[in-house]
C-alpha cells in the first residue's frame, strides 16, 4: 500500500512539474496579450478631381485616410486631417477654411469627394468649387493633398 501512495505521490509531483511551467506561461501570456478593442471604423477615400461632378470628372489626385484606431493613410497630414473631421463630428458639409483671400473669377471647376466610413456611418460626399483657388479657400485641409 506504501509503494502504491508513494507512486501517487511521484506520479502527482511530476505531473505538478511538467503542468505546472505551462499553466504558469499560459497565465501570464493570457496577461500579457492585449484586451480586444471595438471600435467603429473610420477609414476613406478622398479625391479631388477636374469637372463638375464626381461621375464625369477627370481625377487629379487621391488619397487614404484612416482616422480609428490612428491618424494615417496616404494623406500628407492625416493627424490635421483627422482632427478637422472630429471638429464637426465626420460631417463634410460643415467643412470650411478658415483663410480669406481673393480669388481670380475664371470657372475651372473643381470636384472633391469623400467615400468611405465615419465611425461606422457611410459617408459619400461631393462637392463642387468654381476653380482650385475658391477650393483651397473655402474647403479645408482634409482635401489638401
């Protein structure tokens, strides 16, 4: 009876050995693994193109931004960029430069769109300026690039 207590014993300790590392590194992988996060995304595609509307422009340039979980993309300023958007809650249309310059009255029409997602809401955006200059003076950074 002794030698079949002193097996268990064994038998128990070595088991307790060989678990024991690995329950230990599975709690403390567990603890070091990062918490899931949700978040709603916020990722688009924003253009400015030659013409009057989107469907018949000619695109001159394009960029990505992605604001959730970081400022980034391929826009040149997307932390700016992303900030701007968060001011006026993803709502394009209350967009709007702050600079008050002149600009020459020759109509060479400039489209902006934005497509994508804003924190979950689809957003498809366009608008039109009368030339790149009202552009620059009445829009915003969101499509300087």
């Amino acid at each position: 009876m002794r030698t079949l207590v002193r097996r268990a014993v064994i038998c128990g300790l070595a088991t307790a050995a060989v678990l024991g590392p690995m329950t230990a590194s599975g709690a403390a992988a567990e603890a070091a693994a990062p918490e899931p996060r949700l978040y709603a995304p916020s990722a688009l595609v924003l253009t400015v193109a030659q013409g009057e509307s989107a469907a018949t422009a000619v695109p001159l340039r394009a960029v990505t931004l992605t604001c959730t979980p970081t400022a980034g993309g391929t826009h040149p300023a997307p932390k700016k960029a992303c900030e701007e958007l968060r001011s006026v809650e993803g709502r394009f249309d209350r967009l709007g430069g702050e600079e008050t310059r002149p600009c020459i009255k020759i109509y060479d029409p400039v489209v902006v769109t934005a497509q994508g997602a804003w924190e979950g809401r689809r957003v498809n955006f366009e608008k039109m300026y009368a030339n790149s200059c009202v552009m620059q003076t009445e829009g915003s950074s969101v499509f300087s690039f």
